[in-house]
C-alpha cells in the first residue's frame, strides 16, 4: 500500500503555505481503481496552501464513484496521484511532488532514477 491521506496532510504540514511547488497536485476525486480510495491529479505552479485545500475536501466532502455508490474519505484512506477517470497510480509523477514540496530540483530527482524507474 502507498502513503494515505494523514500522512501526505503531515507531511505538507511541515511546510510554509505560501510555498509554491513546481509539481504538486489538485482536483480531488475518487480513485477509478478502487472507490473507496481516494485520488489527486498531479498539476504545476501549485502552493502548500492550495494542496492543504485539496486535502481538506478529501476529508469533510462526500465523493461519488465512478460507478456509483457514496464515499467519505479519512485520515487512513489510501491517496493516489491519478488523472481523474483513469485507475492509473503516477508513481513517478508522486516521486516528483514529493521532492517538489520538500524543496528538492529535479537534478535530485535524477540520482534516485534509471530510465525513468524509481531507485528505491
């Protein structure tokens, strides 16, 4: 299992709001793959703030799946980096988003990739 939502909320928490993060995330929905997990789209030009939002709306609004059926999320449901309709999880573009919000460039994000796989 990935990170879920409590986590990614304590992790964005240990940085600035008024951070902007060249990669980041938006546009909470269910995940296509299994609804009763939750979903972002990754974005750019996104600030902590805005993806405190995001995270708080996974947490108070109700979320319809794909193929119906209610869902209310919480701070243990899974979080998948994923295009809204599609049960793809964008492991490197989360990889990315990660090292974007902690402050990191992407030469960083070169030394822990071989031919575009994560190293670890």
């Amino acid at each position: 299992m990935g990170i879920r939502i409590g986590e990614l909320k304590d992790f964005l928490d240990r940085f600035p709001d008024g951070r902007i993060c060249k990669y980041g995330f938006s546009s909470p929905h269910s995940f296509r793959g299994y609804y009763d997990e939750a979903a972002v789209e990754p974005c750019h030009d996104v600030t902590i703030a805005e993806m405190k939002a995001v995270i708080d709306t996974l947490l108070t609004d109700t979320f319809v799946g794909w193929k119906g059926g209610d869902f209310n999320y919480n701070i243990l449901t899974p979080i998948h980096f994923s295009r809204i309709g599609y049960a793809d999880d964008l492991d490197q573009e989360m990889v990315q988003i990660i090292l974007s919000i902690a402050g990191f460039d992407m030469d960083f994000y070169a030394k822990f990739t071989i031919n575009g796989s994560t190293r670890f």
